[in-house]
C-alpha cells in the first residue's frame, strides 16, 4: 500500500516545481526584454524595439494614437523624441488563457530639445510566448495615476 501511495504523491510533489521553474524562466525572459526596450528605447533604435514586437501587434503610447502593425508602429516610433533614458519595471506577470500579461511602471528622460523632463508612467502589455522568445502583442501605457484618497 505504501509504495501505491508513492507513485500518486512523486508527481503531485514535482508539479509545484516544474510550475515555479516556469515562473522563474518567465520572469528572467520578461525582465531581460524590460532591459532590451529600455536600451533600444535610450538609443533611438527603431529597427531593435520592432524586433520585440509581433508583425501585427498595436502600440497606443502615453503621447495617444493607436498603432497597429509594424509600419505603422515604426512611423509613431520615429515620430517621438529619443529619451536620454529609459527604465522599466514590471510589478506583475501571469500567464492568463494562453497569453502573458505584463503590467509595470516605466520612466522617461525626455531629451533637453523635448523638454529635458522626466515622465513616469505606467503600462499593461499583452506578450506571446513562441518559439522565438516573448513578443508584444498589445502595448499601453499611460500617465502615471495618482493614488486614490483614502477616507480616515
């Protein structure tokens, strides 16, 4: 009886595991392409931030506008000014009904002839997981949100 009960309670045993290994992998394949379009953003590099995209993805920036493609996802690229710098920080990452979910901060530097201010904001990403690594599916972001009031 005790070896029967063995053989159901190895797998059940391994399957957290195996799913935290997913987890772990999932996070070091987003937070490398967080660091990716940071550069690519910081270095005005079109060609990279599109590599990061799926062919038919949509892009609505915090500037407005919907994008939908990658021409026209390159023509809205080209079109905003380089930020000095770029980080970005997820704060939350599931896989949800076949897709990823990304949601995060980021923050910009805008260039002195832009202004020379810092921007923070937010964004939520749709992310496919193919063969090729993650792609962005859907990118929004928008101004950073002032917390809600609290009653005391």
């Amino acid at each position: 009886m005790k070896s029967h009960l063995s053989l159901f309670l190895v797998p059940v045993l391994l399957l957290p595991a195996s799913a935290a290994a997913q987890d772990a992998d999932l996070e070091a394949q987003a937070a490398e392409a967080h660091a990716q379009y940071a550069e690519f953003l910081s270095d005005g590099n079109v060609d990279g931030l599109l590599d990061l995209f799926s062919d038919d993805a949509t892009l609505r920036p915090v500037s407005g506008g919907q994008y939908t493609g990658s021409a026209e996802i390159r023509q809205a690229l080209e079109a905003q000014p380089t930020p000095t710098e770029a980080t970005i920080e997820g704060v939350h990452l599931e896989r949800m009904n076949g897709v990823i979910v990304d949601i995060g901060t980021f923050s910009l530097t805008m260039p002195p002839e832009a202004g020379g201010e810092e921007m923070d904001g937010e964004y939520v990403a749709i992310l496919a997981d193919d063969a090729d690594g993650l792609s962005i599916q859907h990118l929004i972001s928008f101004p950073k949100r002032q917390p809600l009031p609290v009653d005391e």
